[in-house]
C-alpha cells in the first residue's frame, strides 16, 4: 500500500516512530499522575471531532452545531478499553498517557494507523464512527479516493480513565 509522507508538515506537533503526530493542547493540572494516565487495558471514556485535514479540512465528525428545540441531544462521550483494536490504531496509540481533562490533537496518515481498507462504510468494527450520515459520507469520500490526501485529525478530550478491578470489571475514575 502506497502510504507517501505527509504533503504539509507541522512543527508544532511530535511525531511518533510509527507516523502518528500529536500536539498537547491542554495538559490536566492532576497531580496524581501515575494513577490516573491511561494505559493499555484502561477504559477511556473521551469526545472528539475529526476532520480531512488532507482534503480541505472538511469535518466528519463536529461538536457545536445547531442548538435548541426537538434537535438538542445529549452529549454522547465514545468508550473504550485500550488495545482492543476498536478505534483507528493512530488514534488509539495517542490516546496512551492521556490524564481526564487532557485534550491533544492527533494527525493520523493513511494507511495503518487510519480506518481499515475494508468494507465497513458505517466504521461499525473499527471507529470512531462519525454519529450523522453526512458525517460518515464525507469521511468515506476521502478515504475512498486516492487522487487526495486522505490524512485526517482528530481533536480528543479525555473525560475519565476508568482502571480494571479484580472482578473484571472497571473502578470509575
């Protein structure tokens, strides 16, 4: 798979050995650091919005839309456990290290870290899924054209780390 660099660079971002790159925005003041960073094995419970940053910066996935009357919904956070392989694998790996109330930015280059190859348009099996359709159409625009640059961001904010308990189940964080 053809996977080229990306077509513009940003030197306020770290790049990881595996292509992802991400910019700390807000760091959480918590002092208990040790405990409460995310790990593999954690649930996270996060929001986030996502653009084509390779195709003109079109969102797929935007918070603050229209407010009010019969088309206000509640805020509907994403969960997931770390290392589940359920969200994009750039994404995941960003999320590793993040505190409640961190928020970072993530560039995710096409091709292994982004959405799989496969035929999943809804992004049911691996997400996040965008939560309109039109959300989901542009998004499949872009990773279904190879004539454009199909690298996307991701704007995540930790809410909570919930770590495992002996019973298999999550201590809320």
């Amino acid at each position: 798979m053809f996977a080229p660099t990306f077509v513009q660079q940003y030197d306020d971002f770290i790049a990881t050995p595996s292509g992802m790159s991400y910019r700390n925005v807000v760091v959480a003041s918590n002092t208990d650091t040790a405990a409460s960073a995310a790990q593999l094995g954690d649930r996270l419970v996060f929001d986030w919005s996502g653009y084509t940053i390779g195709y003109f910066g079109r969102p797929f996935q935007a918070k603050g839309g229209p407010q009010g009357g019969a088309f206000d919904k509640d805020l509907d956070y994403e969960r997931i456990v770390l290392g589940s392989g359920k969200i994009v694998r750039g994404l995941e790996q960003a999320l590793i290290g993040m505190r409640a109330g961190d928020v970072r930015q993530v560039i995710v280059p096409f091709g292994d870290l982004s959405y799989p190859q496969t035929k999943d348009p809804s992004h049911e099996a691996v997400g996040p899924k965008p939560s309109t359709f039109s959300g989901q159409r542009a998004l499949n625009f872009v990773l279904d054209n190879p004539r454009l640059d199909r690298t996307l961001l991701f704007n995540v904010k930790v809410i909570r780390v919930d770590k495992p308990n002996a019973s298999g189940g999550f201590t809320r964080g």
